[in-house]
C-alpha cells in the first residue's frame, strides 16, 4: 500500500507511493481540503492539471450534509464530485473544536449539533468507520479525540485515553466493515498526546501496535510554538514502522513542510494555501505578499515573477488588486489557483530534490528566498 522509492542522505526526508484504489499519489504530498466536496473556488480539473493525486473530505460534515445515503445513491463520493484520485476523509475529530458544532462527549462518542437541520447528532466510532466505508473514501481516519494544545495534561491524558480505545474500535469496526461490504480501504490511525513527550510516545506506540495501514499525527499546528509542534513529531515519528505512511494532520505553510519531511513526514492536509488566498496572503517564490496594499495598484508584475500558473501568465498585480478592490469574486479563484498551484509545484521540487539527494540543499535555499 505504502512504497518508499528514495531516502535522503542526510536526513529524515523520503519520497513514497501511497498505492490507492484511485491511483497512486506520490509522497511527500499535501491535500488540498474538500472539506464539503469542493476546494473553495477551484474546480476538480484544476486540481487534476495542477497534478493533486489526493484530497481531503470530512466525513463527519457529509454525513450531516448531502447525507451518506444521498452519495451513496449518486455513486459514492468520486462519482459525486467527479475526482478519480485518491480522496481521503477526516473523521470528526477536529470539529469538536468547533463551539458551533459540538455539543458533548463520552467514551461511546460525541454528540454534534447538525448546522444544516439544527438536530442533533449522536456519533460513535463504529459509526464513523460505516459513513467513511459507505461514502467510499480511499483513506478513512479514525475518530479521535483532539486535545486543544492549550489544553492541560490532565485533557491530554483523557483525550489520549478515549483515542485509545476509539482506535481499538475503529479497527475492529473496519474490519467487519470491509468483510461485510466486500470493499478493501486504507484505515489511517491518529495518535494524541498534546505537548507532552511521555504521552506522544506512548500514543505513538498504542497506535502503531494496531498496524494500522498509515498513521497520523493530530492535535498539533493549533496555535502551539513550533518548536513545541516540532518537539511532538520528533516523539512520534521514530515510533511508528518505517515501512507505513506518515501523515501531520492539519500542516501546512511551506516553512512547517520543509520541517516536517526532513523528519520523514509523508503526508499533510492543510487549508493553508486556499484559506491564505481569501485573505489575500499570496505565497510567492520570495515570501508572502499583501495583495490588497495600496503599492500593488500599479504594479504590473505578476504575483510571483518565477511562478508558471495561469494566474501568473495572464494577470498583474495591479489587475488583481483592483479585483479586490471592486470585490469581484472571481479574484477569489485566481489567488486560491495560484497558492495551491504554488504549494503543489513546491512538493514536486521536494520530491524531486530527495530523489536527487539534495533535499537539505533545497530546503535552506527555499528558506533563504523567503523574505518576510
Ligand atoms: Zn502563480
């Protein structure tokens, strides 16, 4: 399922191919989130001619809205939204974050307000694993239990604790699941532990010990140091069999991707690029630039001068700016085209820099081009 093709000399950093039912995805890669079956404002041939193997969906919001059964009925999730990659869904996990969405939790699951109805909804692991199977994802999550790294060790112990024995439950669920339903998926398990070095490694070894097919990294990127984040996937990732795929949930800004596969991190989601984009954050080849400041009305460059997309191709600074300044939607599409287009051109040169085993050097050269 998981295939390591090259191995950086001098670090942690690997290149891989994660073998799915739609396709092979290269690795390291990063999702672009679908959370609702759409990457905001890009359609999915963009996403396919900018080369994104994989994406991520959240099975907790589907199953609320259309409804499992609704995509069940219009042939499963690729069907539906049209994209023969690999799609990935998140569980729920992180949605009870969300003061408009969770309502309460205990060892048998977690009980969400549905936004769409108003009702409530009553999850369990077993249930998570049915949606996940029946919504027809190539990778399913287990449903854990995040801690807020702001939160206490006493909250990472506890939710460490039910992530435990949700995983246990997740797995032997799926597996059913998969007999019954005759299908084969990749089950992915998460592993907790907050900001302590005890706990994360203990997670790490809970988790690995269920041979999941790959295995996850959450609760981090929350607001933590990143020195602290940093700190929990230098726990977590010696544990974990060197043979399976390693996914950071929730990462990332280029600089934090950079990090995290020097350290063998082979998988990322992240909302980074498109969310950045609505707020007119454009990642360029020398940092980031404020696209809506005044400096760029007349400014006839494209958004980044090294940069191939069409965004770059076809408009200037000075055109987008005024977009903005008009508050036309379509700007809203050409920033989210070029931040994601820049984020997966920067894993293609990542992956191409491991396999010619100068990853450390393009790594330090892309950090050093960025000027704040
Ligand atoms: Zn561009």
């Amino acid at each position: 399922m998981f295939k390591i093709t090259s191995e950086d000399n001098e670090t942690g950093a690997r290149t891989g191919q994660l073998h799915t039912a739609h396709g092979i995805a290269q690795t390291p890669f990063l999702m672009p989130v679908a959370t609702k079956m759409t990457v905001k404002y890009l359609t999915q041939t963009e996403l396919l001619n900018m080369g994104v193997e994989s994406i991520i969906s959240n099975s907790m919001i589907l199953t609320m809205a259309p409804g499992v059964e609704h995509i069940k009925e219009m042939g499963g999730i690729h069907k539906f939204m049209n994209f023969n990659k690999c799609i990935f869904t998140d569980s729920g996990g992180f949605q009870m974050q969300s003061p408009k969405l969770f309502l309460s939790i205990s060892d048998r699951g977690v009980h969400f307000r549905d936004p769409f109805s108003g009702k409530k909804t009553f999850l369990t692991p077993e249930a998570v694993m049915k949606n996940e199977i029946e919504i027809g994802a190539d990778v399913a999550m287990c449903l854990d239990q995040m801690p807020h790294t702001t939160q206490g060790q006493e909250d990472w112990i506890q939710a460490t604790k039910r992530t435990h024995a949700w995983a246990e439950r997740c797995k032997s669920a799926h597996r059913l699941l998969e007999y019954n339903y005759g299908e084969k998926q990749m089950l992915f398990g998460i592993a907790q532990g907050g900001l302590d070095k005890k706990l994360r490694i203990k997670s790490a070894e809970f988790i690995e010990k269920l041979n999941f097919d790959g295995v996850a990294m959450g609760g981090l990127c929350l607001g933590e140091s990143k020195e602290a984040m940093f700190k929990a996937v230098d726990y977590q990732v010696p544990v974990f069999n060197k043979e399976k795929a390693r996914y950071l949930m929730g990462v990332g800004s280029p600089e934090d991707i950079l990090e995290a596969v020097s350290k063998g991190v082979d998988c990322f989601d992240s909302i980074y690029p498109t969310q950045n984009a609505r707020h007119c954050n454009i990642l360029t080849s020398k940092g980031t630039i404020k696209i809506d400041r005044g400096k760029y009305a007349k400014d006839t460059k494209p958004l980044d001068e090294n940069c191939d997309c069409e965004v770059c191709k076809t408009y200037s600074r000075a055109y987008l700016y005024h977009l903005i300044r008009m508050k036309e939607k379509s700007v809203l599409r050409h920033l989210s085209y070029h931040n994601v287009y820049f984020t997966q051109k920067l894993l293609q040169k990542i992956r191409v820099a491991i396999k010619e085993n100068r990853f450390k050097e393009y790594k330090d050269e892309f950090l050093s081009s960025q000027t704040p």
